[in-house]
C-alpha cells in the first residue's frame, strides 16, 4: 500500500510524527462530511451525526476493550493528556512521571506544581531509556504521590513500558496512573481489561486516522477530582464542552477499526522492516548505534545516532527520505532531545540522531532505498565536514 507523501518520490519514514490517512479513515471522512448535523440537535440530522459518533466510540472501545463510555473525545493527544492530569492531580500530592515524558505531559506537569516544585517527581531512566521500577517503589513509599503518569511507548526511541507492574504499585500506594499512549495505540495491543491504567491518551493521526482528533480514556469507577479544561454545553458528559467534529471522530473510529483487524500481521511485517533498516545502517556506516536497542521498543520505531554527523545535514543530504531529527512537537527547539540526553548522550550526539519510524503503507523496497540514501547522505557530510575542518 503506498502511503501519501509529498511527492512521487519520496520514502515516507515519519509515521511517529503523522501515519498517512488510512483508505478507511479517508472514506469515512469524506462520507460524514457530505452530511450535515451537529451531533447535540435532536432532528434527524442530529440523530444521525450522533450515531457516527456513536458508531466511532464503539470502534476505539473495541481496540481499547474497554466500554464505550469510558471515552472521552478531544482535539488531540495534548489535550486528552492535560485533561487528564489536570482531572487527577491534586493540590499537596506528588505527581510522578519521568524525563523523557512528551513535552505535553511534562510541561503540564510543570505548570501544575509549579507553586511547589517539590511535589513533582522526575524518574530518571537508564542508557536504554527504562525507568527503575526500584526508584519508582521507594518514591511511592510514603503514600504521598496522588497521581503517576508513564508513558505507554516512547515517541522518540520507541521503548516500552512495562505498565502493568507500575500501576499494581502505584495502586498499592494509593496512587492514580495515567499513561501517554499516544504512540502505541494502533500498533501493539494494549487491553485495558488486563492493565489497569485510570487514565490513557492518544491521537488518531498516529495510527492513520485524521489529525486534530483524540481521546481520553477515564476508566469508569477513578476516583478523579475533576476539573474540565473547556466548560460551555456540556458535550461528552461534560468532560469536554464544544461542538463535536464528527467527521474526525468518524474517521478515527475508522482507522481504529482497521487496524484492529491488522494488528498482528502489521506488528510481524513492520518489525521486520525495522531490523532489516538497522541491519543495513549498521553495516554501512561506521560509528553509529541504535539508541534504545536492548530495550522492548515499538516494532517500527528507530532512534539511530551516526555519531559526529550533524542529524540536520544528514536529512538536507536526503531530500527523497522524510524522517526527523526528533519529536515533531519539538522541531525548531534549541535544545537537543531531552529524552537522548536523559539516556546519557552528550549533546553533540543527540544532536546527530535521526528517527525513523515505519508504518503500515511502509515497503522493503522503500527501506532498502532509504537506507541506501541514508548511508550516502551521512558519508556525504562526514566528507565535507573533513574538507572544511582540513582547508580550516
């Protein structure tokens, strides 16, 4: 299946920023947006904007395997994750989380303890970017942490994490846990019958849904001190006041559905397209490593660092191969990646890693093209950098 790029030419290998529209979603979109109806009105075109909403719900739930109505539909993952911890964090409890959370996690978690900076905890994670389960049990130790929020998979290396011993701890301890999904979801199972998370966001667009569109699963029974970011008519059981888009939501559901259906067999296929692209990256380029790579990781995800190759030079070098440099919510910052240099990089060689990510339109043949065109692009800048540091 080809994916939609920005031109003929081009390998798209940045599902982790934005996963092309699946053919479903897109249909779907296109349906609902030849209709009209706002999802609130009673007439018969409400009713039926109602019911795609309602069609949508149903489908997340079933990827999620959790009720219905246990989802919450927002703008996005941003959103959903300042719901949630705005909802389950409480004034005098510590919030936990760790270093290389996304910004939407961390920076929310800021500004909600920033009056006592104490309260909030940052774990540390270890070169292979896994947090200590020993540091998060004795911080847990005095019953003070209110609410934990872990990431389900990272968003720049792809690590996993272990959720199901977190929250049996942080349960233990009296504590919430909430979990930033947003790049699992749709790409590995993650069934909220067995772990037993208070609080999941995620964002259609990763998984081949529309962009703008999220959700926020509030697991029925969590005790929550809730307080809405947007108050007004009271839609989504007043979690989340506005007009509903109900072609997004529509479409999400779409894309949820389909990769429901094809979970284990694009899981195999991706992973393999995974270690055939390090496989060839490391054997043709020197002084390069796999960040992360000892760790469960997402099958499609690689942070591969080419050490003293400027990551910006390496992708201007490859115009027909779009990756990143990082997180796309952090492209222009000035800083190098917070969760690399969490790891233990320096600076320069966070500075020289690039991500790749896979997806479900993603082929051998565009790895292998892209793997070609990376090596030439990094020997490309390493070459010129000799040149320039010799006529210097």
């Amino acid at each position: 299946m080809k994916a939609a790029t920005e031109g003929p030419d081009v390998v798209y290998l940045d599902y982790n920023a934005t996963a092309p529209m699946r053919p479903e979603a897109v249909a779907t979109v296109i349906d609902v947006m030849r209709s009209v109806g706002n999802a609130s009105s009673p007439h018969a075109p409400g009713r039926d904007a109602a019911r795609r909403v309602d069609v949508a719900r149903r489908q997340l739930a079933e990827l999620l395997n959790c009720s219905p109505g246990e989802i919450i539909f927002t703008a996005g993952a941003t959103e959903a994750n300042n719901l949630a911890l705005r909802a389950a964090h409480t004034i005098g409890h510590r919030l936990v989380t760790s270093r290389v959370e996304h910004p939407a996690v961390l920076e929310t978690a800021r500004d909600l303890t920033k009056d006592l900076p104490a309260s909030l905890v940052l774990l540390a994670v270890d070169r292979d970017g896994l947090v200590d389960p020993a540091e998060l049990e004795h911080v847990l130790g005095d019953g003070s942490v209110g609410l934990v929020s872990l990431m389900a998979a990272n968003n720049e290396t792809g690590v996993l994490t272990d959720l199901d011993p977190v929250v049996k701890a942080a349960h233990a301890a009296g504590a919430l846990v909430h979990t930033d999904a947003t790049q699992m979801i749709g790409r590995l199972p993650l069934d909220l019958a067995e772990v037993d998370v208070d609080l999941l966001s995620l964002s259609a667009h990763k998984f081949g849904g529309p962009q703008g569109v999220g959700a926020l699963f509030v697991r029925r029974g969590a005790m929550l001190p809730f307080r809405p970011l947007l108050t007004g008519g009271g839609q989504e059981r007043g979690w989340r006041a506005g007009t509903l888009n109900v072609a997004g939501i529509a479409g999400a559901g779409a894309a949820a559905a389909a990769a429901h259906r094809s979970f284990a067999e694009e899981a195999r296929r991706i992973g393999r397209l995974r270690d055939l692209l390090e496989e060839s990256l490391t054997a043709q380029v020197s002084a390069c490593w796999i960040n992360g790579g000892r760790s469960p990781r997402l099958p499609g995800v690689s942070s591969v660092t080419f050490d003293g190759t400027p990551a910006d030079a390496v992708i201007a070098a490859m115009p027909g191969v779009a990756v990143s440099d990082g997180s796309a919510c952090a492209s222009g910052a000035p800083t190098p990646s917070h969760v690399l240099l969490a790891m233990g990089l320096t600076r320069e060689q966070a500075d020289s890693t690039v991500r790749f990510s896979l997806g479900y339109a993603t082929t051998e043949a565009e790895v292998i093209d892209a793997a070609d065109a990376v090596a030439r692009a990094v020997r490309h800048v390493r070459t010129t950098m000799t040149s320039a540091h010799v006529s210097t």
